[in-house]
C-alpha cells in the first residue's frame, strides 16, 4: 500500500479539511469532499500511481519531523530583536487595541482586517485571501481571493464553519500576484510546509495573518445552534460574533438568516457556551493540536480577554508580531489604535487553551499511548496528569465530543431528544467541577494569608 495522506491521516480520523493536499497532488486524484460528520476530508479520485508523499508533505496532521519550531526558527529565528517562548513561539512585539472603523464588524478589536486593508494600500500586497460568506445553504463559508477593501470588508468576523483552500491555492498557483493569507494556525502551517514545496508558493505568498484557534467546528455545529435558536427554515447566512451594547464582548451572539427571509439571534449565555467549551462537534484533529499563537504567522490576532478589557462590548484585539515587515505597517499607526502589552499578558489572555493544548494533550497523548493507539508526534510529551479532575474532565468531553458527532449523524436531529442524550455527561462534568471546587477552595485564602504574612514581615 502506498502510504498518503488518506491511509496515514485520513484514516486515523486525523484530518482538518485545510485542502492543501488536494492544491499541490501532482496528478490531481484528490478532491476535498464533505464527511457525514459535516467536516471536509480528501478523497482520492484516481488511483495514485506514485509515490511521492507530497500530500503528507504538506498536512499539518501528518507525522513528520517539521513542526511549528522547526518552521518558526528558519522563518523568523535570525529576526533582530525577535524573543521566543514556549507558549507563544517567535515573538517581535506585541500590541492590544482596535481600528475604530473595522470594530462594529469585527470579532474583536478590527485589527486583522485594518492590516490586511493597510497591506494593499501600501501595495505590500495584489490580493488578500480569507474566508468569507457565500450565500450558499450547503456552504455557508469558503476560501476567497479579494483585491479590494471592500472584498476584505466581506470576510471580516469569525467564521466558526469549515472552509478549505484547495480552490484558492490553485488560483494563486496559476495567478501571479503577491498574497496575504489569513486563517487558522493548523491552515498556515499547511501553507509554510507547501511552500517548503513549490516555489511559486514561497514567491507569492508575501504575508501571513494567524488567529489563534482553541477548536474548528464541523458544519452541524452551525446546524445545530441554529435548531436551538429556533430557526426553521434553511439557514443562508450567520454571524458568530455579534456585537451588543448591554452586553460584555465575552457574551456575543449569533444571527442567523434564512432562505425565507427569517432572522433569529441567540446569545452564547443562551446555550451556545455549553456546545463550545464541550467540544461538542469539534474535529479530532483539533485534540491534537499544539499551536497556540500561530506560531507559523507572521502576525496572530486574537481577543483581549483580558479583565480590563472583556467587559467592553466593542472587543479588543491583541496582535503578536513575528514579521519586520509587519511591524513597520504597524509602527505608522495609520487608522488605529494600538499600545504596547507584555508577551507575559499576551499568553494570560488565551489560559484556557494554553491549559488545553498543553496540559489535556499531554493526557490524551498518554492514554492512546496506554491504549495502543497511533500517537502522532507532537511537541508536548505525553504524560500522565495528577490531577484526576483534569482526568475526568479530558474524559467526558472527549466522550460528548464523539457522543455530539455520532447522533447528529445518525438523523437524531430534534433537539430535545439530543439534549437529552447529551445530558448525562454534562450532569457528570458538573459533578466533578462541583467536587474540585469544595476540594480546592479552602486551600486558596490559606495561601493568600500566607503570601500576606510574608508581605508584612517583608515590610
């Protein structure tokens, strides 16, 4: 058997749908197709007759000996200035603020979208490409190319859906131009090993903008929140981070849009928080990412979720620069606001997925290892945890993760049958999260009075 990305990754359900394999197959036998878990998967059309491997090449799945330090060193290790840590990978400067004009419509703060319009008013760049809505009931959202501020106006917002680049790979591969492209860390990482590949790739894609992602989800997390909003008809539009006044930029909403003209909106304190802290519908190749800051971007944007920032409803960006180039477009400050902030800070605001991509993968790591499972090599080394309340908790979400996938797939659609099945685990977590609070709680004010003895003594 020749060894693909369809036997070696594909196979262990550890795909993310990026499309990069389908971009640069040789002989064109892969296309990239939707699985009945409502996430996209490539599937091979013609028999491969060869053996080149340039499909694994280019995953960011795939077990292989580059990683997010081996590309973040040969990209930006001989940066003057550049500093480096564990959690955050190659770091040049960082920043918190937002673009006026860009925040009503953005997720946070506007400031990935007022840099990717500031890059081709400077003609740093020809085209930018970024996921954007398409109207389409059966795509909701896909990988576009746009040369105008107005395109990039259209992509601007989170897009919790997938989306795959295969279509505009191609399109760069065979339209010469300088490119900026923005998308999640696993996705960038694709696009770095593939222009480890192909020269025209390395020549066109001048700038790279990672978001930092804690999970992807499959599509029937849209169809899924939008049953329980109470939407009928065929969803045509959504928007996952809706902005309101009375509201902290920590609570958004999703609108929905149908083909009948039907809007309905729900909040995440209204039931979205419970399908997303969950993982609920969130791919497997997601548990075993290890990126936190997109580590393979020359600039991440992310929420300042931050205490002194949360709470404003307009939402904050943090930007983590890697790139010189970068840096000088920031450094002019034209149309935005943006203050230094510590690396230190940075890294505090994404705690919850430092904690998961860490702590939890390691776990995980360790029991497929326990279990015989194939362990894909990854930076953290798997490890038993001590905590048994992170034990369970890794446990049950990974249970309601399959659980979610399973009966959505199965046509058990109607939501308060799902919600109830789904119930028992969750009664379970809250259980455990409920034990670790008595357990814990009397060990807090005995170190604060501590800390505050020494304190006084000190003085």
């Amino acid at each position: 058997m020749k060894l693909s990305v369809i036997t070696e990754v594909v196979r262990y359900d550890l795909c993310i749908g990026c499309g990069l394999c389908a971009a640069l197959c040789s002989q064109g036998a892969l296309e990239i197709a939707w699985n009945q878990d409502g996430e996209y998967n490539p599937l091979e059309t013609t028999p491969c007759v060869t053996d080149c491997g340039l499909c694994l090449k280019v995953c960011p799945f795939a077990d292989c000996e580059e990683n997010e330090d081996t590309i973040g060193k040969e990209l930006y290790g001989n940066v003057p200035g550049i500093g480096h840590l564990p959690e955050t990978g190659y770091y040049l400067a960082s920043n918190v603020g937002y673009a006026e004009v860009h925040r009503p419509s953005s997720a946070s703060g506007g400031v990935a979208t007022w840099l990717l319009e500031r890059l081709l008013a400077e003609s740093i760049i020809d085209h930018v490409v970024c996921v954007a809505p398409t109207g389409d009931p059966d795509r909701l959202f896909a990988f576009r190319v746009f040369d105008t501020p107005e395109g990039v106006r259209a992509g601007a917002g989170s897009a919790y859906y997938p989306a795959e680049m295969s279509v505009v790979i191609k399109h760069i591969l065979d339209s010469p131009g300088r490119y900026a492209v923005i998308g999640l860390p696993c996705f960038l990482k694709a696009v770095r090993l593939a222009q480890q590949m192909n020269a025209k790739l390395r020549e066109r894609v001048v700038v790279t903008v990672g978001l930092v992602c804690g999970q992807l989800k499959s599509s029937h997390f849209t169809d899924y929140i939008a049953s329980f909003a109470g939407v009928r008809g065929k969803v045509t539009g959504v928007r996952y981070r809706g902005k309101g006044q009375n509201h902290p930029a920590s609570n958004y909403h999703y609108a929905f849009k149908t083909e009948n003209g039907e809007e309905r909106k729900i909040f995440l304190s209204e039931g979205i928080a419970v399908a997303w802290t969950n993982r609920w519908f969130t791919p497997n190749a997601c548990n075993y990412c290890d990126d936190i800051f997109a580590e393979c971007a020359d600039v991440a944007c992310m929420d300042a979720w931050l205490p002194e920032y949360s709470k404003d409803s307009r939402g904050t960006s943090l930007v983590l620069v890697r790139s010189p180039l970068v840096e000088e477009v920031i450094a002019r400050r034209q149309g935005v606001c943006l203050d230094p902030i510590s690396v230190d800070r940075v890294v505090q605001s994404q705690a919850g997925i430092v904690a998961a991509k860490r702590q939890h993968l390691a776990y995980r790591l360790y029991l497929d290892q326990e279990n015989g499972k194939r362990v894909p090599r990854k930076r953290v080394a798997p490890k038993r945890s001590k905590n048994p309340f992170l034990r369970r908790e890794v446990a049950l979400k990974d249970k309601m993760r399959v659980m979610s996938k399973d009966l959505w797939a199965t046509g058990k659609q109607d939501i308060k049958c799902f919600r109830e099945k789904m119930r028992p685990p969750m009664r379970q977590l809250a259980a455990v999260r409920r034990i670790e609070k008595i357990i814990t709680f009397p060990i807090r004010p005995l170190r604060y009075t501590r800390e505050r003895i020494r304190s006084s003594h000190d003085k």
